[in-house]
C-alpha cells in the first residue's frame, strides 16, 4: 500500500475527475432538460469549485507529509525548519 502522501495524491485525482464529471453533468442538464431540470441543477454550480478546493488541500497536505518524511533522522523537529536556537549566524 502507498503511503499517505501517494494516497492523499490519489483521491486528489480522483476529486479532480469527479469534478469533471459534475460539470459534464451540468452541461448535459443545461443542454437537454427542460427548464424546469435547468432551474433545479443550480446546486452543481458550486461542485467543481469546492472540489478544486479539496484539491488544493489535499496536494499541500500531500507535500507537507512528504517534506516531513524526508527529514534526516535527528533533525529539527520544529515543523516550520530550524529552531532558532540550532540556527546558524
């Protein structure tokens, strides 16, 4: 099994997919339904953006994890780099 980031990339794709196809939904509603059907897919105007959304989280989660896992053993353990104590002048 992949570890978090990897996985954490991989429902960043499938959200990215899944945001497609909610907008494909919407096209196909606002080109074939009726008005009735147009009025009532309104909601699925925001999808795509809250996923993006979700999206973006979920790749700067990824990356932070990643970073954190490719610290040398006995480094800083202050997750913003150095302690201001170990820093050099």
């Amino acid at each position: 099994m992949a570890g978090p980031p990897a996985s954490l990339r991989e429902l960043a794709h499938r959200a990215q997919m899944l945001a497609a196809g909610v907008e494909a939904a919407h096209q196909s509603l606002r080109g074939q339904g009726g008005e009735a059907v147009r009025r009532r897919s309104f909601r699925l105007l925001e999808v795509p953006g809250a996923l993006q959304r979700l999206v973006e989280d979920l790749l700067a989660t990824a990356s932070d994890l990643a970073r954190i896992a490719a610290r040398p053993a006995g480094a800083c353990g202050v997750v913003w780099g150095c302690a201001p104590s170990t820093a050099t002048r």
